[in-house]
C-alpha cells in the first residue's frame, strides 16, 4: 500500500502544479474540528480518543467540478494505555494532496463533494514509551459547502484518513483518524 500512495503524491503534486498553471480559481481555507482514533487493537486502551485539530489548506478549482487541494492538519493528541499497562501520549499531524469531485447546485451556491487523496502522517508517542513514525495515509471524504460570499464558502464535512503501523514482533496494526470540521475558504 505504501509503494502506491509515494506513487499517487508525486503525480497529484505534479497535477496541481500545472493546474495552478492555468488557474481557474485558486483557494485558502483554514477549519477546526474533532478527530476520533481508531488505534486498530494497538493499545490496550484510550481514554479520550476524540480530540481537536486544526486544519490549514490550499487548493484550486479545475472547473466547476473538480478541484486539487493540499491540507495540514495538527493538534491531535490522545492519552493512552499500552498492552504492556503504560501511560503514553500519541500526536499526530498530516499532511495530504487530494483531488475533489464538486456537485454544484442551486447556482453554484451549494456545493456536494467528494475527496480522494494521499498524504504523510507524522506519529510521535511519549511516556512509558517513546516512538515516532512517519507512515503513508490514505484520504476520503466527504462534504458540503455554503458559499456566504461571492468569495468565501462555508464548508462542512468528514475525512478519513487510513494508514498502517508496524508493533512489536513486527504485528501490522491498520489504523484511522477520523475528521469532522467546519472551515472557511477564500477564493481568488
């Protein structure tokens, strides 16, 4: 899965490039939201495992019905119990590219879509045990957007982003970071 995710980045980063290029409507966004972690059976448990994050993104529209956009999302963090009965605490952030299927609706005040992308998740664990990882994650979602302005729209809606990490005695663990946001975005 790894091999094919650092396949898919290089060509949706070389996508958006020439669509800047020849740009049609270039955005910012900045949201919040809560993430829920799913450790995949991991740890033995976590005790909040819903927490804030905060979301910075860049994107532009091909057309009216498709878009490119690259996100970093931060301030995930989860306090936790390992199999072994230590207390750590996990952070996350993520840094993804994806291409969005827009539905535009109600002349273009009301847009559906949808979200498929690739993207690099930076783990860091402390306590009663220290771990960082880098891993490849995958990304779907789904939203809603409520354009306020004739430049700003109101966005609602939901990520997933996928991703595996290797434990102890080489246990492959597939795992999730769930997004609920709510974000601005301003077009150029």
């Amino acid at each position: 899965m790894r091999k094919i995710v650092y396949r898919l980045i290089p060509l949706l980063l070389l996508l958006s490039t020439s669509i800047l290029a020849e740009r049609s409507g270039p955005y910012l966004g900045a949201g919040v939201g809560f993430t829920n972690y799913d450790d995949g059976g991991r740890l033995l448990s976590v005790s909040e495992n819903t927490q804030e994050s905060l979301r910075l993104y860049a994107g532009a529209y091909i057309n009216d019905y498709l878009s490119v956009e690259a996100d970093y999302s931060a301030i995930m963090k989860y306090n936790a119990t390992t199999m072994s009965g230590g207390a750590v605490s996990e952070e996350f952030s993520v840094f993804s590219v994806a291409v969005l299927a827009h539905y535009p609706i109600d002349e273009y005040r009301l847009d559906l879509y949808a979200k498929f992308g690739a993207g690099q998740l930076f783990w860091k664990e402390s306590g009663s045990e220290n771990h960082s990882d880098n891993s490849a994650t995958m990304l779907f979602g789904l939203g809603f957007g409520y354009r306020i302005l004739e430049m700003m729209t109101l966005n609602i809606g939901y990520d997933l982003y996928r991703f595996s990490m290797n434990g102890k005695y080489d246990q492959e663990y597939d795992m999730s970071l769930g997004m609920s946001y709510l974000k601005v975005e301003v077009q150029f």
